[in-house]
C-alpha cells in the first residue's frame, strides 16, 4: 500500500503544474501551457490518472523545467518603438 502511495505522489494536475511553473518562473503561466509541453516532450503526462478526466503530470518533470522570457523578436512595433526612442 505505501508503495502504490508513494508512486502516485509523483503525478500532479494541471493546475499544480502551472502553479509550479509559475512559481519558477516568477509570472503567470497560462494552464494550456502544460499540454503544450507535453506535446513537446518537455513533461511526461498519464492519461487519466485521477479520474475520468483529469491527466498526470510528472512532478519531477514539471519541477525541472525552466520557462525562458520569450524573445521580443524584430517586428514592426519593436522598429517602430527603438524610432521613437
């Protein structure tokens, strides 16, 4: 019994997810981006683990990811910005 408990202690929900990532990161992180992570290979995922619904997330996984800022990129409003500058 302590091992079936001790197992599923390492799978959290989305939300635990995020608030995780978010903590780590230290802004808000929206809960779509856990499922983008999985998609990606990032974060390993269990379908259904607590109920008929609701996916698991590996906690080490989650806990080992770093958000990166993303890169403001050379659009248009950047130029137009560094001008007016």
């Amino acid at each position: 019994m302590a091992r079936k408990q001790a197992q599923e202690a390492q799978w959290i929900t989305a939300k635990e997810a995020t608030a995780i990532l978010s903590r780590n990161a230290k802004r808000p992180i929206p809960p779509t981006y856990i499922r983008s992570l999985v998609r990606a290979g990032k974060v390993a995922a269990i379908s259904h683990h607590f109920d008929d619904r609701t996916n698991g997330y590996l906690l080490s996984d989650v806990e080992s990811y770093v958000v990166k800022k993303r890169d403001q990129g050379k659009g248009y409003k950047r130029k137009k910005k560094e001008e007016a500058a």
